[in-house]
C-alpha cells in the first residue's frame, strides 16, 4: 500500500547535464526550457506510502546531481481520485506529475460510475515499481494456512472482517475475487491508505488485509502476523515458506500485485515526456535502488513510455474481465 513526506518538503531532482542528457537529445526543447522551477508531483495516499518511500530512494541518487527540485504533495482521497482529477486539469507542462497505483488508472473506473478525469488520457513517463500482495492476517487468528482458513470462513460466514485501502482498490478486489473462487463471506472494512489499515490488522482489528508485501513482511519476520498466500509468479525470496495462490490451486488471476506508475497530464509535448523518462529510469537502474527496492520486497520497473503503456493496457483488459465475471457493479 514506511516513511512519509510533508507536502512542503522538496527532494533534490538532477541537473539534465549531469545526467548525461542534453536538451538537445528531446527534439523540440529548447535549450534551458525544462526545467527551470520545482516540479510537482502528487501523491494520492497519506504520509507513509510505499510510494512515498520509492520517491525518496530515488531522490537520493539524482539529489547528489543538484538541479530542480521534486516537491512531493499528498492528495489523498477518493481512491486516487482527488489526486486524478487535479493532475488531468494541470498545465501540460511538466510541473505537475501524478505518482499512481492501481486504483486512479485501472481499478476506479471499474467500480465508480463518475471519475471527473479519464485515465487513458494521461501521458505514461514510466512505471516505478511492483511488488506483489500478500494474504495478511492477524498474528492472534486461530489457523495457520489458507486451507483452514478458507475453511474457517465458509464455516463463520459474516465473521470475518478483512482491511482495504478503500472501496474498489486492489485490495478491495482480490478479495472480492477470494470470495467468490471460494464461496465465502466477508465484511470489508475500508481504511484511507495501506500504513492504516496494516496498523488495524496489527491491532486486531481486522482479520484480514490483502497487503503489499512490504507492509506486511517486517511484521510477519517478528511473528506478529501471518502470512498465507503471495500473489506473484513465485515465492518470495524473503518469505520462501509461504506459497504462491498458484501453487494452492487458484487461478492465474491471483497474480495480483500493487505497481507505481508516474503520469502526466493530457497533452504534456513529447519532449518533456521523453526528458523525465530518461532521468527517472536512470535512477531507477541504480544497483543501490535496485539493491533497496528488493530489501523491501519491490521490484523497480523502469519503462519507456510506450512500454508503460502497454503495461496498463493489459491492467485494465485483465482486470475489466475479472470484474464482468464476479459482477462487481459500479457505484
């Protein structure tokens, strides 16, 4: 869904020079154009995202470069949506930059019959990271596999709660999926943000919590929760004793992971486009943020443009099928 921002502190971004790019490798910019100020990015969740985290990482290696700033600004709300819809009405000029997850790009115009922005419009600069999420539960639960827990909710059904980072989020949706590949029931109790909902699973007060891996793994290592199934290709390095939902019998649908992917607005001139996604992905192949990326149980993704692009091409057919065979209705 581990650290946090103020929306007024700024995070060094590198000089293109000292990158290795010059402005005159993006056709169309003109020498000295972009950037000359602070560039702004939104982030749609609280202080403590991942994502948050991620930016910070990767500020650490272009910040050594000097140059314009990041200014990192939560705008959560709505599922993503507050943050969405400011960015698809900012100025096409570079200074205004959308860091999202699933939701604002792929999961909300499943389950939400208005959006105020369409999220195929925004410009892709490159995907930032995925990491898989993981069948979290709390450390008190009285079973220790997904069988018998599986089990234990077809026999108590109602009983069990389970945490989401709110209404129609990724989360939210794999579980739906999980009820109905198994015929159980649960009461979802929707929270604002990862970091809140993995303190509730914590305390007890949910059952469940469909997580990324990095919110649940450092308490999972102390014993403080379970772990019952990943939802990636393969076990996790760091969690090798817990296995894939493939591997129990679910379908290639319980690939489910959590991604970033940094967008800009409508209409944002290729060249800037181009600009940003050289400096980012430059970062992002840095063997420190790889090295820091996978101790959190993240895997970086640095994209072209037209590779991100496809990415959430296959995101929103895979994830609009899932959602028209488990009638999940728009609200």
């Amino acid at each position: 869904m581990i650290g946090g921002f103020s929306a007024a502190r700024a995070v060094g971004f590198a000089a293109l020079a000292t990158m290795g790019l010059s402005i005159g490798s993006c056709p169309g910019l003109a020498q000295g154009a972009y950037p000359n100020r602070p560039i702004n990015i939104l982030t749609p969740t609280t202080a403590g995202s991942g994502m948050e985290v991620q930016l910070r990482m990767i500020s650490e290696v272009v910040q050594r470069k000097g140059g314009q700033p990041f200014v990192l600004e939560p705008k959560p709300g709505a599922m993503g949506m507050v943050a969405a819809t400011n960015i698809a009405r900012a100025k096409p000029d570079g200074y205004s930059l959308l860091i999202s997850p699933n939701s604002p790009l792929v999961f909300n115009q499943l389950t939400h019959a208005t959006l105020g922005y369409d999220p195929v419009a925004f410009k892709s600069i490159t995907m930032i990271s995925s990491q898989p999420l993981v069948m979290g539960v709390r450390g008190d639960f009285p079973v220790n596999s997904m069988k018998d827990f599986i089990d234990y909710a077809k026999a108590n059904p109602g009983k069990i709660n389970y945490g989401s980072q709110g209404l129609g989020g990724g989360n939210h949706m794999a579980v739906l999926l999980l009820e109905k590949f198994t015929g159980t029931h649960m009461v979802h109790v929707p929270f604002n943000g990862a970091e809140p909902a993995t303190q509730a699973l914590l305390r007890g007060d949910v059952d469940l919590f469909m997580a990324p891996l990095a919110n649940i793994l450092p308490w999972y290592k102390e014993g403080k929760l379970k772990m019952f199934a990943v939802g990636a290709e393969a076990r996790s390095p760091d969690a090798p004793d817990v296995p894939t939902f493939r591997e129990l019998g679910y379908p290639d649908d319980f690939v489910l992971k959590v991604w970033y992917a940094l967008v800009a607005p409508p209409g944002t001139p290729d060249a800037i486009i181009e600009w940003l996604n050289k400096a980012i992905t430059d970062a992002l192949k840095d063997p420190m943020i790889a090295s820091r990326f996978h101790a959190m149980g993240t895997d970086p993704m640095p994209s072209a443009p037209a590779e991100a692009d496809r990415f959430l091409a296959r995101e929103r057919a895979l994830w609009e099928r899932v959602a028209a065979e488990n009638n999940i209705q728009k609200q």
